[in-house]
C-alpha cells in the first residue's frame, strides 16, 4: 500500500487527518473504512476488482496463528452439524450488480 502527501507529515484537508503514520516503518494507519475503486466501502477494506498479493495473506483461520490443535469427535461433531440451519439463496439484484456478481 502507498500513500503521499504533498507536504511530508501533512495532509491536503481536514478529512485526510485520519491518516497517520503508522508505529511500524512504513506503514501508514486510517481510522475509518478504505474503499479502492469504490467510494461507499461498507467493510473496514473493500476492493472492487482484482488484489493481487506478493506475500502471504494470514487470516485467523490460517493453521499457522493456531496451537494446541486437537482432533474430535467426529460423530459428536456429526450430531451438532444436523443440528445448523442450512438455506440456499438469491443475491439481491442491486448488491450482485455494485459486485460484480454475475450467477446470482
């Protein structure tokens, strides 16, 4: 990510002051949500096309953030899963659209 000001350390207007640097070398911080090609971002981050990543993505999920890894009982976990409410539905047509869902 690469953000510059005009003037090193200062901002063009008020509504930029939510930039700062960031504690770690070259990093900058923004206190509110981040849009790249979209202006109405409704998530801390959303891009609206393609990301591409030279590096690793870490997600609380990822095996690598996790210890004590344990297997279970699989029939117990067989009861609880019966027990989900599982649905199937529709994207509505206007979200699909600002998206780019295609199959709805």
């Amino acid at each position: 990510f690469f953000f510059q000001a005009s003037n090193p350390g200062q901002f063009e207007n008020d509504s930029d002051v939510l930039w700062q640097r960031g504690h770690v070398p070259e990093t900058i911080v923004y206190h509110g949500r981040v849009g790249i090609n979209t202006d109405a971002p409704d998530e801390a981050l959303v891009v609206c096309g393609n990301a591409k990543v030279m590096g690793r993505v870490m997600h609380p999920s990822d095996s690598r953030a996790k210890q004590n890894i344990q297997e279970v009982d699989t029939n117990e976990q067989l009861r609880r899963i019966t027990q989900m409410r599982l649905v199937e539905y529709d994207y509505k047509p206007e979200f699909a659209s600002v998206m780019g869902i295609k199959n709805t």
